[in-house]
C-alpha cells in the first residue's frame, strides 16, 4: 500500500477557523470538507417524523459541525425521498453539498430519473453520477448537456468493486468528468495501485466510498485498543477515525463518505477531518498496525 505525504497534500488542502481540513475540487478550486455523509442503508427509511427524526438530527448536526457533501443514489431505496424531507424543513444556510447518480438504461429512462432525484430531493443537485458504469456514455451525453445549462455544476462515474477500477479509468479517458466514486479503505486499497494516481494526474475529484468496508474494519478492530501513537501523534479518539483519517490523508481523496443513522458516530466520523493527517511513515504505520491485528 503506498503511503503519501502531508507535504504533498499542501496544494490542494486548506484548514479552516475550526480546523476542519477541505480540499479542492480539481476541475473549479471549490473547497470542500473531506468527510462527507454518505446515505446508503441509513436514510432508506419512512417519511414520518419518527423515521426521520434521528436522521434529522444526524443531517443537522452535520451541517453545523462542518459537514457539506452529502451523496446519494437512486439505488438506496427511500433515500433520496428522506433526504428531500430533511432538507425541505433544514435551514437555508449551510447548504449541503447534494450529489446523487443515474442508475437505469437508455437515454429517456435516464432523464426521467434524473428529474425523479430533483423532485425527491428538492433542490439543485451539485454533483450527478453514472453510478456503477450503467449506460455511462448515453447519461454523460445527458449530464454534460446539464452542466452547460446549469442545471448541475459537476458529473461524475462510480463503481464500488475493485475488479471496476479498470473501467472507471477508461471511462474517465474517455470522457471528462469531475468526479470519480471508488471503494478504498485499509480492507481495500487497491484503488491506491493506479486509479488514485490516475484521477490525480488528470485533475479528477475522488469520493472514497466504503469507508469502513461495510464494517468489516470494526469486526477486525473490535475488543482492541487504537495504538496509543496514534492517539498521541494524530489525535485520533477512536478506530472510525483511524479508518478515516487513513483514507483522506491520499492527496488523490477528496472527500470520504461514510453513511450513519446516529448522531454521536456522526460527530465521531467528523473528527477523522480535523488536522493533523497521517504523513508518510504514520500512513504506513497505520496500515502495518490494522495487518497485525488478530
């Protein structure tokens, strides 16, 4: 697993009044915080007040702690349905960073469900990906013609295998896109091999998803302790931000996504983006540390 310096992050980083770490969309200079709030499983609930109510908070809380980008999908169920309602009775400013995708075949059907995700999520979409390569050249051929209208400001591609990180690059060879949304974590790096590389040196913004591996990282971690250096070198307070601030100190990472339904993981998630990050040799200490556990 490579592992990447602080210094070569500085470009592209910038620590704000409250130490939230952001980085910078490559293709416009927008800076963005690099933990986002991802919605897979989480929000695919109910539209009563009882169902919403603890993601109400977690939307709330994360918007005032710093959080901006919050990415979604057709594919989640009742996501983009919950996130609509959230955001219809959330305060104006703010405003959340909204990205969803396009998850269908065929030009007609991927217009419809575009405009489906604009009703559902009611407002303007930031980011909108062909999600897992479906249809990927007839949903740019959309999405571009958007993003000259202004209907969004960015487009981008997802897969979340590894065994996709050839076809995303290929994708991205072929068409401009802002955005790329990959698996990576300490249970799978392997976006680190090339595809990392690849988005940086063609000014390609990376959402990290996966984060945790489904969890697979806390069923490895559970019943340990985070290594006391970490604790002392970075100020990481617990395993969620080992994970995290391993992921998002790749200069390459724009931004991570891990989804939650509670509150106090959402706070926890959020600090994995105060500085410090891990350098070099703690990105490589860290990922020897996580190998070693039984």
């Amino acid at each position: 697993m490579a592992g990447l310096g602080v210094a070569a992050l500085a470009p592209r980083l910038a620590v704000a009044a409250n130490d939230t770490i952001k980085r910078a969309i490559p293709s416009s200079g927008e800076a963005i915080p690099v933990i986002g709030l991802g919605t897979s499983g989480t929000f695919d609930v109910a539209s009563d007040e009882g169902s919403l109510a603890p993601l109400r908070e977690v939307l709330e809380r994360f918007l005032t702690l710093g959080g901006r980008l919050v990415d979604t999908s057709p594919m989640y169920g009742r996501a983009e349905t919950a996130l609509g309602a959230l955001l219809s009775k959330a305060p104006p400013e703010p405003k959340p960073f909204v990205a969803t995708k396009v998850w269908t075949r065929g030009r007609e059907a991927g217009i419809a469900q575009l405009e489906d995700s604009e009703r559902k999520i009611g407002r303007a979409l930031d980011l909108v990906q062909v999600h897992n390569l479906i249809d990927t050249d007839t949903h740019l051929d959309t999405l571009d013609r958007w993003k000259a209208e202004g209907r969004i400001r960015y487009t981008g591609i997802t897969h979340y295998t590894r065994g996709a990180h050839d076809a995303l690059e290929q994708a991205a060879e072929q068409r401009k896109v802002d955005f790329i949304q990959v698996n990576y974590s300490l249970a799978e790096p392997d976006a680190d091999r090339r595809l990392l590389g690849f988005a940086q040196d063609r000014g390609i913004a990376v959402l990290a998803n996966r984060p945790f591996a489904d969890g697979a990282l806390f069923d490895r971690a559970r019943g340990k302790e985070v290594p006391s250096w970490a604790r002392d070198e970075l100020g990481i307070a617990s395993w969620a931000q080992y994970f995290l601030k391993w992921i998002v100190s790749h200069p390459a990472v724009t931004c991570a996504i891990p989804a939650t339904s509670k509150a106090k993981h959402l706070a926890d998630n959020l600090g994995a983006g105060a500085a410090p990050l891990p350098d070099a040799a703690q990105r490589a200490r860290m990922a020897q540390d996580f190998a070693a556990l039984r």
